[in-house]
C-alpha cells in the first residue's frame, strides 16, 4: 500500500476497535494500530511505534457496533483490554445474535470465546458439535503462544499467555519470522571461529560488565562480594525456575543489600518516580497495589508455559518487562527483569552454553532508547491511573484497573530488546574478542622486542590503543628505557595487528564508524 498524506486522516473516521473506544467512551490505553475510513486510496501512515491503516470509503462504509467488531477481528490486532470493555458496555445480545447468525464463522467464533473468558458470562448457545478449529490470533499479525483447543468454541486458543495476564506482540517488519535465526546464526559463527582460551576470557568479562552494566542502570555500584554474587547466580540462569515464587525470593537475597530482601511478594504499594528540587515527587510509573501482585505474578507464571512456542528474544521481551511492571519486591526488580532476559536466552539455546551477551551493557549505553522502551508502556496508562501522596511521598491511595497491568502491547518492548541483542553480537561481542586477540598477539610480538614485565606492557598497549597506535608525547617519559627505534618497531607491530586482526572483526561499513580510545 502506499503512503498517504496526513490530510487524508482529518477528513476520515475512526472504524473497527478505535470507534468503539470514542463510541463507547472506553478507558484503555491508546491503540497503537488504528484504522480509519477516508476517501482517497488505501494506505498507512506510521508514526514513531503507532500506525494508522487508512481504508476507503466506499470498502469499508461501517455502521453497526457489530460491523466494526467484525472488521476488528478480521484485520486489526487484538485488544483484549478493548475487547473487555467493549463486550462489557455493548451486552451479550449483540455476540449471541451474531453467532446465531453466522455459527460457522470463524470471526463470530472468535467473538464468542472472547466473550465468555473475558466477562466470564457463558452465552445461551450450544457447544460446536463439528466443524474445524481456527485459530483466535492470527499468526500473520501475532507472535502466538501454546495452541490449546476450546471444544466448545472450534477454536484454537493461541495466546502467549491467559486471561489472567496476557501481554501481546505483534509481528512487525523489526519481528519478522526469520530475523531470530538470522540473528542466532550470527551469534554462533562468532564464537565458533573464536580460540577457546579467547573465548574463556572473553566470557568471563561478559559476565562482570553484565553485572555492572546492570547495578549502573538503576545508579548502584554493589560492593565485590554482591557482585560476585550476582555474577554466580548468571552463571547458573539455566537451573532458574521461572514458576517458583522461592527461586525468585532466593535470587532477590543475592542482588539486593540484606536490609532490604523480602520473603514473599511486597505488602506495600510502590512506584517508580524523581524527587525534584522542592523535594516534591514525580511519579513516572504506579506499580500494581500489592493486593493484585499474588495473581499477577501466578498469570505471569502461566505466561512463561504458554509462551514457551514464542523465538526466545520475544518471549524474554514479553516476560522480563512485564516482571518490572508488576514489581513483585521492594526492591531488585530491574536487575531481576534483566536476569530473566539472560534466563531466557540461555534457557531456550540462543545464547551459547555457558555464556551470557552483556545486553545491559547496551542498555545502559543506550539509555535513553531504553527508558523510552519502558515509557511505552508506562505513558499509555498512567493517564488512567489516579493516585495520592502523602507530604512523606508514600502513596496512600490508587484507583486503577487491573487489566492495566494484565494486558498490554508488548511490541515496542521486543522490537527494542531484539536492536539491543542485534547491537551486542555485532559491537559489544566482536569488541571484546578482538581486543583480547590483538592483546594477545601484541603481547608476544613487543616481548620480543623489549622483555618488560606484564604490567609495563599492558600501560603502553593501553597508550597506544587509545591513540592511534602511536605513544604521546606526553606520555613518552613512562618509557624512558625504550629507545626511539624500538618505540617505532613496537608502534608498527600494534599497527600491524590494528589494521589485520582488529579490523578483520568488522564488516566494511562498519570499518569507518571505529574509533581508537577508550571504547575500543
């Protein structure tokens, strides 16, 4: 389809779930796929993480409330938030009519289980005695979870979790079927052409950034012994039970300060917010009161079953951001959040046996993409949410919806997770190997120039890596027993290696983007 111009959206309407949110006046987040009735050509126009699907007129003339349910089901991406409401305010009449009507079909059948799981009103409608089972999602719109077959219904219930907590991701050209093993396929042909010795090393640093990355996301430097920790507890994500409330408690004791462990799911509200200069609070993000956290985190337990079909990356994204919006502790969430991704990873074969991809590292080199990643959830509904704070900052009443938190667009969150692996195999994971190979091979080769101890070779490899391979002035007078020939052999051989090792690591394009210093 092509493009259309923004005229072409003011002079159209609304149509399928986004006129049942302005008809019905349903409070739910905003829709990041609309569509709307104009009366030029068909086309789409996209906007940042939103997109607006424009039909013509004289295709899609919708009137009836079941029109645009219909229309819905067939083309847009689900809402179960939407539906919820939809069905709630609208009746059951409007579902059993349709149904009788068409009981065949599979958009009125899709109808039909919606209704009844998500009011919990069963229909006076007979059991589907025959006929095939379609699907509830479509899978060219969905990533779909574990196919469980509704008998009643002749419906194939494909969501990637349950009525109890259900996030969605929708598959977008950044989450096309292929990109996963494409990205896999990267990951390994790295490693595979790496010296195990290399790579054990290699490891090993993966492991300490990963954790630093992580505490420094959230401002904390932990001292070495919870660091050290922390890193055991990624080295054995694989023996992580995702369904146990005592695996969780037990790895909050590890990265949290002893002060501040908890021993079951918080009892007190909380939410993530700045103290400004009049020692006021913002509040960015009310987490779900503790009273729902119990039934949350047993759906979102579920949801790690059901999505067990899902490509790894995506069911990490779905999964460990929706463990940080329910915040189940009082403190540790985000290092947790971000342990579940490596859990995951790991757990599913995408990451190599016995090593992790430092993604923190990217995170917190992008910080701002991914506190923007989160914000696409927390801006969606906390116009929603209403809430009090005390003088003290404690906030002492919160008026939200529980589907809020249990249904949500988890898109924008796969999409960034899936560019931060992206950028951690191709930068972070080629950076760290080739560094130790030029190291390595720089070690041997200036040794047999000038034998000088470890420690003296490593501060003038670190001098000249961070200056074009050539050592300053100002820093010539460190290396005064070096003589001017030999200085110039050794800044040849790293040359050398710079220009044949280093280089080699990098595709062409990317070649030009490399810098020497301190990133190298």
């Amino acid at each position: 389809m092509r493009p259309s111009t923004r005229g072409s959206i003011s002079a159209g309407r609304a149509i399928g779930l986004a006129v049942l949110i302005e008809d019905l006046k349903l409070k739910v987040p905003e829709l990041r796929v609309k569509s709307m009735v104009v009366s030029g050509a068909p086309g789409q126009i996209v906007e940042g993480d939103k997109v607006i699907v424009l039909e013509p007129i004289a295709r899609y003339d919708l009137r009836e409330p079941v029109e645009h349910l219909k229309y819905a089901l067939r083309y847009e991406p689900v809402s179960l938030a939407v539906f919820k409401k939809a069905f709630l305010a609208l009746g059951p009449d409007i579902v059993r009519d349709w149904v009788k009507s068409e009981p065949t079909g599979i958009f009125a059948r899709r109808a039909w289980w919606l209704y009844e799981s998500l009011t919990g009103q069963i229909l006076d409608l007979p059991d589907r005695q025959q006929g095939g089972y379609s699907p509830l999602l479509d899978p060219e719109i969905h990533i779909t979870g574990v196919p469980i077959r509704s008998r009643r219904h002749r419906i194939t219930v494909n969501l990637p979790g349950t009525i109890d907590y259900c996030p969605l991701i929708r598959r977008t050209e950044k989450l096309k079927m292929d990109r996963f093993q494409n990205l896999r396929t990267k990951v390994h042909r790295v490693i595979d052409a790496i010296d195990p010795s290399v790579l054990s090393r290699a490891v090993n640093h993966f492991y300490t950034t990963e954790t630093k990355s992580s505490y420094a996301l959230e401002r904390e430097a932990p001292k070495q012994e919870r660091a050290d920790r922390f890193v055991a507890a990624l080295k054995q994500t694989n023996q992580f039970n995702p369904g146990s409330k005592e695996d969780f408690v037990a790895l909050q004791h590890i990265i949290v300060d002893p002060r501040y462990i908890d021993h079951d799911w918080r009892t007190s509200q909380v939410y993530i917010g700045q103290t400004l200069a009049d020692m006021s609070e913002r509040v960015h993000f009310a987490c779900p009161p503790p009273g729902s956290v119990p039934s949350l985190m047993s759906g979102w337990m579920e949801c790690a079953d059901r999505t067990s079909v899902m490509d790894p990356v995506c069911q990490a994204a779905a999964l460990s951001f929706g463990f940080v919006f329910i915040h189940p502790f009082g403190n540790g969430n985000g290092r947790i959040h971000r342990f579940l991704i490596h859990h995951f990873l790991q757990t599913r074969g995408f990451s190599p046996k016995d090593m992790i991809l430092p993604v923190s590292a990217v995170m917190l080199r992008k910080r701002q993409l991914y506190d923007a990643a989160l914000e696409t959830y927390s801006a969606s509904v906390m116009p929603l949410i209403g809430f009090e704070l005390d003088s003290y900052g404690e906030m002492t009443s919160l008026e939200a919806d529980p589907d809020l938190y249990r249904y949500f667009d988890a898109t924008p969150l796969a999409e960034f997770l899936y560019d931060a692996i992206e950028e951690c195999v191709e930068e972070d994971l080629r950076r760290e190997i080739g560094f130790i190979q030029v190291f390595d091979e720089a070690k041997q080769r200036i040794q047999d120039i000038v034998d000088m101890p470890d420690s003296k070779f490593a501060l003038l490899f670190k001098h000249l890596w961070q200056n074009e391979c050539k050592l300053s002035k100002r820093k010539r007078s460190e290396f005064e027993e070096i003589d001017d020939s030999e200085l110039s052999r050794i800044e040849a051989e790293v040359r050398s290696l710079y220009d044949n090792v280093w280089m080699s690591m990098w595709d062409s394009e990317k070649q030009s983007e490399l810098p020497f210093g301190d990133d190298a």
